[in-house]
C-alpha cells in the first residue's frame, strides 16, 4: 500500500479500538496468552456476531480418498472479510470453488486466529469443514510457551480455552503451528496440549480436527522436515493430520505414505501458490505438485490461493479464478457434490456484486461484499478459448438478479435448431415415493429460451435423462417436461418462474445441466442468445413457506445512540430478535429495512402516506447493529423490518414481517443529549453566556 505524500496532513489518530463497546461488527483475532486466559473475548460486543449460523451437516466425517486442505492466508487476514455485515467492496476477494475442498484453514499470524463467521457459514453449506489458527514464533512465542507448557495442567487448560472458542463460535477445530524452539524439557507438555486439545475438540465437537504443522521437532528444534519422518511423526500420531512444510522434493510424498501406513491421507503435503521454495512452482503450474501428490495417494495442503488476488493477475479477478482453480480440477477431480437433501436453493450469489435483488425487485443498486450471502456455488467448467464455445456462461454481477446480487447469464450465438448445454451442479439426491418440485426463474430476450437437463440413475433401471423446456420443443432425444409457469410479482416484470414436478421413486438425481435453445417457430430470424439464470430451488413441496406471523417475534433494541453528522441527526442501535417459541424453526438469514416515518404521513386524515422502505443491511444471526443512520428532519419515527428468509430462498412479506418503531428524539433533546456530553468547563462557559 503506498504512503501518504509529505504534503498532505495525515486523520486523526482514531480512538484505540476497544471491543467493549458497541460498534460495527467486525471479527478479530486473540493476540495473548492473557487475553486468551481471561475469557474477555467473551464480553466483547462483537462476540455474538461472531457466531456461525450454519451448523456442519451431519454426518460430514473426512472421505476415505486423498483431500485438498485449502489454507487462506491473505494480507494478514481480517480484510474485507471481517465485516461481519457485510462490507462495501463489490471486488472482495471471495472462494467459490468450494466443491475443490474439503477442509478450510483461516490463518494469519497472531497468537489465536478466529475463522469469520462468513467463512465458516459458506463452507459448511457446501460440506466443508473450517480451521482457526493458533502459532507462536518469535520471542513472544517462546514465552507463551514457557507459561503454557510449565505444567501437565497448563498445558490442558490452554487447550481447553481453545476448545471453548471453536465450540462457542462454530467452527471445526485448530491448525497448530509452533514456529519456535523449545527446550527438550517442554516436549512432554507440548505432545500433552496436543494430545488433549485433539481429544476434548472430538469429545466436544464430532467431527472436529486438529492438524499438526510441521515446525518444531520432537527433540525441540525448530526444524522444517518437509515430509513426515521420525522426527514430527510423534505429533502426528496423536493430532488428527499433519501439514508438511511446502520445500519437499519429488519424493517426499510417496516417502511420507509409507511412515504414515494405514493414515497416509491424513498426510497433506503443502504447496505455496507463491511459489517460494515449493515443488513446482506453484503460481500457474500449482497442478505440477497436485499431481504429483495424488499419484502417492496422500493428501494436498495448498497456501494461499489468494495469490491469483494479491498479485492481480490478468485479465480480471473473476476470470483469473475461475482459470486458477480449473486447474486443481484437472488435477484432483471435483471432491464435494451437491444437492444431496431437500431444500436445495442456489441464486449463483457469490457473497459480492453491484445490486442485490429480493424476489425480482431491485433493493440496493450500490457495491457490497459478504460471503456469508453465498448459496451453493455452481459447477461452472472454465473453458480456456473462449472462442470454442457458441455461448458464453458466468456469474454476471452486472446483469439484474433474482434474488442477492449474482446470477448465470448465457451470451453468444446459436443456430435455429442447434442447443448449447453446461454443467451447473453434480449431485446425489435419493427420490423417495413423493414427487420433487423444480422451481426456477429466467429472463431471456427475443427467441431466446434456457431449460434444464436432469440426469437421473437407478440400480435396476439405469440411467435416465429429463429435460425441462417450455412447449413446441421437439428437437431433444430426452423426455421432455413443460413446466407449468407461475405468478411473478409485479416489481419483477422482466423475470418467468417455472415449475415442474417430478416423480421417480428410486432413482438418484446426478447431474443437473442448464441448456440453451431457441423458440419454435422463430418469432426474428437472428442468431443473437442472451438469457439469464436468476436461481434454482428443489424442494419436496409446491407449498409456499409459512413463516410465523410477526405477532409471534420478540423484537428489542439495545445500546441506542443518537448523535449529529453534518447537520442531520443519525441513530446507531442494536437490533435483536428471536421467536417465542424457543422451540421453532431457525431461519438462516435476516433482510433489515427501514422505514422513516415522517409527521405527514401518521397524520394525514386520508390515512398513512406509502412510506419508502430502506434497505440497510442483512442479518445471518438474530441480531443487527445499525450504524449512525441519518434521519431526515420531519422524521417522526423509525420502523426498522426483519424480513425472514427460508434455506430455500423463500422471503416473508414485509407486511407480514417482525419490527421494532421506535420514536425520533426531537432536537431540544439531541441538543440536550449533545450538552450532556460536554466537559464541566465548557457547561459553565455556556450557561455564564
């Protein structure tokens, strides 16, 4: 980042920050021991924030092949990424390769690195597991370690504390680097913190991992062995993995399967997409180790895929990515597969964009970036020669979207009487006796038409093939299913919403294609296509979503300020909520509106004036902070909106939605709340005035 010129004179220093105190959410690490020991994260305002609202799926146990362990270490950490709200950063830097991965490490180097919340929420719908961090180097982490390690006992409540966080907040388990030398003395502790802290997360946690990096050694030098031997294989043997250092040669890994035995996948040698010191190179030829370490049949470990981000490579961030990780493709194969249980909901939103949308209509139309707005990630295939293909397919943050701020859109020719298709999702959905319901929506132009491709297969029947296209269709081979077009509503005129239910009672749902087409008969004889995929829901009803009434919501608002910016008055206030049922359903996302309520409109004698409502923000927990809202001068009251929103995309009407109003301090009050907080000099000044 470039400094600031001589000539320009530099802010204010801001205020140290102090966690205590209600502000934006942000997610943060725990930099000491102490702070660590003293539990005062807990106390933090930010704290419940900082919980995930996606819980891991059931049953997520590590598959018995070799794995891909993606470790996130970028600028730091805590970027753009720990504003739990959501940030302003339409070119975030966001994942969406998640079906390359099974485990997701955060890193950065403080003491103990905490996973954001949104990382932790997008990678558990897609079936992955998450790691924080815990390393100590340098000086300061020899003394943490000389406190940490005195004791057998030490070293257990140390593991425990770590223990509390990944349970508190919801994630999987700990990467532990020990980037220092110990005394020889220490190791019998170190091999005790380990050994308990693996223990007590799978006690605590099933399904939860620790994974050994390979730094300090068994005799207590710091000693990187870049595979695993005699010297780490201690630590090994009672974590749940190793993280081989990324200098190995040839072959290490192969040498590292046969000391790990009948555990050789728990083996997973790095690779530094950088490319500092790592077999390969990394960079553009990372798939050169990949290959090399699937063929030994153990486990990869790579580093910082935030290179393709950091180092900007051409021609754009979207398009970089997508090529980048096509390579762990064609290497690896795709390891994650999805949908496998109903509800099944993806609007293509990659957690950043220009707009989001709810239900067709427009609601902000400026940049915004959080990854925990992520719906499971289509299977798009990267295709290197954009020329070879008639039809081109992205993620188009510019195109209008159907719901968030992403969305599919096909652009490029086709012939009357040819079709284009491409891979959206790769699944293994059993079909019981009840039919499933298909519901999607398109928005195309001119003789332009998008339909979907099923493929199903069935032990004793084989394979089958559906296809989902609208009527007069008669140029595929497959089954062909019309879809039965539904009601959009009125602020969405641009969007059709089609239906079709499906029953195959024993057969698995395997792949599912978008395919494009042209009408028949042509209304233009044209070869132009442009159509747009807005979202895809799979459910095991045609019903709508009841959401509960607001009638049945607790609603409360906290830690109100009111202040002055610029002359306007502003509002800052913590919003929660929870059903009175403890016992009812959880929601896993909150749309926040505002509606400001000026004098005019609560008195007019024809009845309310229609009043605008805001869109501020969204919610993943039943909490939302609102920082300093301006509010216009004939603002009577504030009505602040939680709309509710199901896993399967569905929103509740706002009309039907839970609220807290709360009245407008008029001026005399602000001007007296403003006076409150002057200093007792300056009180005595005005009042002798």
């Amino acid at each position: 980042m470039s400094g600031q010129s001589n000539d320009q004179k530099s802010d204010p220093t801001p205020p140290p920050f102090d966690p205590s105190k209600p502000s934006v959410p942000i997610s943060y690490p725990i930099k000491t021991l102490e702070d660590l020991e003293n539990g005062s994260y807990y106390k933090s305002f930010h704290y419940p924030f900082n919980k995930t609202s996606v819980p891991l799926r059931p049953n997520t146990g590590l598959a018995q092949r070799p794995r891909v362990l993606v470790c996130h270490d970028m600028q730091g950490g805590y970027v753009d990424d720990k504003w739990i709200q959501g940030g302003e950063n339409s070119g975030a830097y966001a994942i969406w390769h998640w079906y390359l991965i099974d485990v997701f490490v955060y890193f950065s180097h403080y003491l103990v690195t905490l996973p954001p919340p949104c990382w932790t929420n997008t990678a558990h719908t897609h079936g992955v597991k998450v790691l924080g961090t815990f390393i100590v180097e340098g000086e300061e982490g020899t003394a943490t370690c000389n406190k940490m390690l005195s004791t057998k006992e030490s070293a257990h409540k140390y593991a425990e504390l770590l223990v509390k966080l990944a349970v508190a907040l919801g994630f999987d388990g700990w990467l532990l680097n020990m980037e220092v030398d110990l005394d020889i003395s220490q190791i019998p502790n170190l091999k005790e913190f380990v050994s308990y802290l693996t223990q007590t997360m799978h006690s605590s946690a099933p399904g939860s991992l620790v994974i050994w990096y390979d730094s300090v050694t068994i005799d207590g030098t710091l000693s990187w062995q870049n595979q695993l031997n005699e010297k780490n294989k201690p630590f090994f043997d009672i974590s749940d993995g190793i993280f081989v250092n990324y200098s190995w040669e040839e072959d290490y890994p192969k040498l590292s399967a046969t000391v790990a035995g009948d555990r050789k996948l728990d083996v997973y040698m790095g690779i530094d997409v950088f490319g500092r010191g790592t077999y390969g190179g990394g960079q553009w030829t990372t798939n050169v180790a990949l290959d090399v370490i699937k063929k030994d049949n153990v486990s990869a470990a790579i580093f910082a895929p935030g290179w393709v981000y950091e180092t900007k490579q051409p021609p754009d961030f979207q398009t970089a990515q997508n090529r980048w990780w096509s390579l762990v493709e064609k290497s690896w194969g795709i390891v994650q597969i999805y949908p496998k249980t109903l509800p099944f909901y993806s609007n293509f939103d990659q957690g950043r964009g220009n707009h989001i949308s709810v239900d067709g209509a427009p609601v902000l139309s400026t940049q915004w970036n959080n990854i925990s707005s992520q719906t499971f990630q289509p299977f798009l295939e990267y295709v290197d020669d954009s020329t070879s293909k008639t039809i081109e397919v992205h993620v188009d943050f510019k195109e209008a979207s159907f719901n968030g701020g992403g969305n599919i859109t096909f652009k490029g020719t086709l012939e009357a009487g040819a079709s284009f298709s491409t891979r959206l999702f790769l699944g293994q959905l059993l079909l019981g006796p009840l039919p499933i319901y298909f519901i999607y929506s398109v928005s195309s132009e001119g003789n332009s038409q998008l339909g979907l491709s099923l493929e199903f297969s069935s032990e004793t029947e084989g394979k089958k093939k559906l296809f989902l296209a609208s009527q007069g269709t008669n140029q595929f081979s497959s089954e062909v299913l019309v879809p039965r077009r539904l009601t959009t509503p009125d602020n969405a005129p641009r969007w059709v919403m089609q239906e079709v239910s499906i029953a195959m009672n024993g057969y698995t749902l395997t792949e599912i294609h978008a395919v494009c087409y042209k009408q028949q008969p042509e209304i233009t004889n044209t070869t132009e296509y442009f159509a747009v995929l807005g979202d895809i829901k799979i459910s095991n009803s045609r019903n709508n979503t009841e959401f509960p009434p607001s009638t049945t919501w607790i609603v409360d608002g906290q830690d109100i300020e009111w202040g002055t910016s610029q002359g306007s008055k502003t509002l800052s206030l913590k919003i929660s909520w929870k059903p009175e049922d403890e016992k009812g359903p959880l929601f896993p996302k909150y749309n926040i509106y505002v509606e400001k309520l000026s004098k005019q409109s609560i008195r007019t004698l024809k009845g309310p004036l229609e009043s605008v409502r805001e869109y501020i923000g969204v919610a993943h927990i039943e909490a939302f902070y609102v920082s300093q809202l301006v509010i216009p001068s004939d603002t009577s009251s504030l009505k602040f909106i939680i709309q509710v929103c199901n896993v399967d995309g569905a929103s509740q009407n706002l009309d039907d939605a839970p609220f807290f109003q709360l009245d407008v301090q008029s001026s005399t009050n602000i001007l007296s709340l403003l006076f409150g907080c002057l200093p007792p000099l300056v009180k005595k000044f005005i009042a002798y005035l």
